[in-house]
C-alpha cells in the first residue's frame, strides 16, 4: 500500500500502530495479572494482538515507499532504521497474547468438566502445569517486557518520525492568525 486518498499511506497507518502497539500491550499485562480480565478479554486481546501484528508490516512497507519519495537525511534514516525494530515486538506480543488466550480457553473448558474437587478432570486440571502460579509468574514477566518493550520501542519510533517529518519545517514564529499570549 502505498497511498490512501492520495495522501502517503504511511502517515495515515502509523496511527494505527500508535494506538494498537500500546493498547494491545497494557491489555497483554492487564490479562496476565489479573484472572477476571483474563477470563472476560484474554481472547479479545489475543485477536487485537493479531491486528496489531499485521498493522505493523502494513505500515513498515508504506513507510519504505515514502523513505523513497521523501528528501533523504539522517533523520529520515534513523527513522526507517527504527521503524525495522517494531515487528519482533508486536511478534512477542502477539505470541504472549495467543499463549494466555489458548491458556485460558483450556482452564475454562477443564473447569466446566469439573463438577466436584474429587472429579476426573479437577484432579487433571490440578497435574496440568497450565494451570500453575509458576506459569502465570512466567507469563506476567513475559507480558510486562513485551509490553514495555514494545511500547518504548514505539515511542523512539513515532519521535524520530515526528522528527524527520518536522525539523526545520516549522517556524518557531506565528506566521498568520491572531497573536497567542
């Protein structure tokens, strides 16, 4: 994709991302550490990770045509160097988000079969590591530098942008309309 409505699809797409990559990561966190947000959006959070993960590539590709319609500088460089590091991050969201989400799918489908402490399938869902303290410590510790990670990551991102897009390109001086102040 590289236009939309005649305008640079990049600029348009990376809102998107701007909005998803953190949106899907606070989610991520929230559904790893707290069960009754697991039980009601660990799957929603897993399908929002799955659009986060192809808005990504989405907006890298438009991002690349535009790096080739676009003045060539330093900052645009560092802007497309960067813009390269986001898709592992959405890729490790995305995989937490799927793991909590199959996780959750099956403890709720082992617990509807669970009638009683002393049925078959309670005393399998208690041999199941699935179901441990362990494997949710290790799932939040996932989540959270996932998450962080990918949010930082796309905070440099969307600054080097901003950068490369407006430095020099603005006055520090009103240039028309009623004074501020």
């Amino acid at each position: 994709m590289t236009t939309l409505n005649g305008l640079p699809a990049h600029a348009l797409l990376v809102h998107a991302v701007i909005v998803l990559v953190p949106l899907t990561a606070v989610l991520l966190v929230l559904t790893t550490l707290w069960p009754a947000a697991r039980q009601r959006l660990a799957i929603a959070n897993a399908v929002l990770a799955t659009v986060t993960l192809a808005a990504v590539p989405l907006t890298t590709e438009a991002g690349d045509w535009l790096e080739h319609h676009v003045q060539r500088s330093a900052l645009v460089s560092q802007h497309t160097q960067l813009g390269d590091t986001l898709l592992p991050w959405a890729g490790g969201l995305f995989l937490v988000a799927v793991a909590v989400a199959a996780r959750e799918l099956l403890r709720t489908r082992l617990r509807s079969t669970a009638h009683g402490p002393g049925t078959a399938a309670a005393t399998e869902l208690r041999r199941l590591p699935i179901g441990g303290k362990a494997v949710t410590a290790a799932l939040a510790a996932l989540a959270i530098v996932v998450g962080v990670g990918a949010v930082v990551d796309t905070y440099l991102i969307g600054d080097s942008g901003a950068r490369a897009a407006w430095t020099d390109h603005f006055s520090q001086q009103q240039l028309w309309g009623r004074p501020q102040g």
